[in-house]
C-alpha cells in the first residue's frame, strides 16, 4: 500500500463506496516570535477552511504528550490518543487519510502513529492542503464514534540507546537542516550538533517547490547514496520526532522501512551525559 495519496486520487475515493476517514493535522513549530506577532493557531485555520468531512486533531495535545525528559514531543498516552482517533471516527476497517498545511510534518507525525499502533490503511495527502483542488467546508463535522484500539508495536520505535547503536551498526538519518546538524545554530534544544556516527539527510530535501515528495525512485537513489542499502538497518531522529515522521514518510514512500527515534535530538541534548558531535562528520 502506497504512503501517500494525490489529491486527484482522495477526491476520487471519497465519492466512492469506502471513503477515507479525514484528519487536519495543521501545526507549525512553536519558536520563538517576534513582539506582537500571534502564535500558528491550527484549529482557527481548520475552521476558516477544511476539506470537506474533516475533523481537526491537535498535534501537541492529542498526537504527543507534554514536553519533559522524553523531549518536546514524547510518544502520547496511548489511551488518550485512542480516544482522540474514536472520536474523529477512525476505525480498523476504514481507511484514513491525513493532511496538514503543506509542510507535510504534522501529517506524518499521525500517519506514523497509526501505523506504529496497527492501523492497516492510512496515508498522507501529497502536498498537504494547498494541493486540494475542490471545495472547501466551515462547518465541524461530528462523525461516528469510531472503533480503532491501538496496539503499539507495529513499526520500529527507537530509543536512545537503540539510535546510537543504529548509527553505529546501521544508517542513522538526521533529518534537521544541515546547519543545525553542524551545530552552526541551535535555536530550541540545549547544545547543537548531532548523535555521533549520524549523517545529514534534511528531510525537506525529500520534496520539491510544491512540497509534494519526489518520485519514489528518486527518493531510493538518494537514500542508497547516504547509505540506505538493502540489508542495512534505517533508523531516523530530528528535532523532536515530528520532522523525523516525515523523512520515515519519504523512506516509505521509496520502499524502505526505518525505525523512528521520538525523543529525537530534544531528548538525547538534554542528557549532558550523552555525546555530542559537532561540525559535517558524522563522528
């Protein structure tokens, strides 16, 4: 099954017999703002416009739980995030399909959770929003109750210990820009720099200008190039678990399984016990 749906092919399985269950997923990263400037509120832009039969889901408050040791965006109460997936009517049986604004992180960072938990039939809205092409609907939509009870396990869930050990044994991917890899600039965590024997692999380079993915085949020629070779064991971190969603997106997209490492460089930074590499090598 393909990671990722066209908006030409949503719009055609939502007039069909089976049509997806649809979540908004819109989110931006929480960074410092300028004096005056308001905060990204995603449920304000949900309602201002949404695909029609959506229901909006908060990232920070229902897709991860509150930011403390485990990072910015630790793994959610599995029990809450259930009941938020009931609620938007999501059930085994039923496919969903997710979306956010474009950047396609917070759409990865649900479709990565429902696949970590079981569901057999989720996908990404290629190009997010901005690539909808029919009519747009104000007006909340109150589904069925629906049936899912997640079931952690189902694809590779990586700690700290298990990324540093990937990065020695397999292929670690960073998926944070190049300069924050470096450890040039660190804007949110502690320290900048990198998980010793990780390699840069921005995850924004796995798109083009429309935000849209790169074919599959070009994305496995890029990630053979860093690496990624059959056999060898993928894992991916970022930030805090969110971006890292999206480059394990891509990898899927080009027919490679990765673990995902949640915690991610907010958690592994914050123990000044764990080493920190600097600069382009990976070591």
């Amino acid at each position: 099954m393909n990671a990722i749906i066209s908006a030409s092919e949503l719009a055609s399985d939502i007039a069909g017999t089976n049509p997806p269950v649809l979540l908004d997923i819109r989110w931006q990263l929480s960074v410092a703002k300028a004096a005056g400037e308001p905060s990204f509120d995603g449920r304000a832009e949900y309602a201002a416009g949404h695909i029609p039969g959506a229901v909006y889901v908060d990232l920070d408050q229902e897709l991860a739980s509150a930011p403390g040791a485990n990072g910015r965006h630790p793994l959610p109460d599995i029990g809450r995030f259930g009941a938020a997936m009931r609620r938007a009517g999501v059930s085994t049986g039923r496919p969903v399909v997710v979306y956010d604004g474009g950047q396609g992180w917070a759409a990865a960072r649900a479709w990565w959770l429902l696949r970590w938990t079981g569901h057999p039939d989720v996908r990404v809205l290629d190009g997010g929003l901005p690539s909808w092409e029919g009519s747009l609907e104000t007006a909340a939509p109150t589904p069925a109750e629906g049936d899912f009870t997640p079931e952690p396990g189902a694809v590779a869930l990586l700690d700290a210990d298990a990324a540093a050990a990937l990065a020695r044994s397999g292929v670690l991917f960073d998926a944070r820009a190049g300069e924050r890899y470096r450890g040039e600039v660190e804007p949110i965590d502690r320290v900048g720099g990198h998980i010793p024997g990780a390699l840069s692999a921005p995850t924004n380079e796995n798109v083009g200008a429309d935000g849209r993915f790169l074919p599959a085949e070009e994305l496995a020629a890029r990630f053979k190039t860093l690496g990624a070779t059959e056999g060898t064991g993928v894992g991916v971190y970022c930030g805090s678990g969110v971006s890292g969603a999206h480059e394990v997106l891509a990898l899927a997209v080009a027919d490679i399984p990765a673990g995902l490492y949640v915690g991610s460089w907010s958690e592994w930074s914050a123990d000044p016990e764990r080493p920190v590499a600097v600069g382009p090598d990976p070591q």
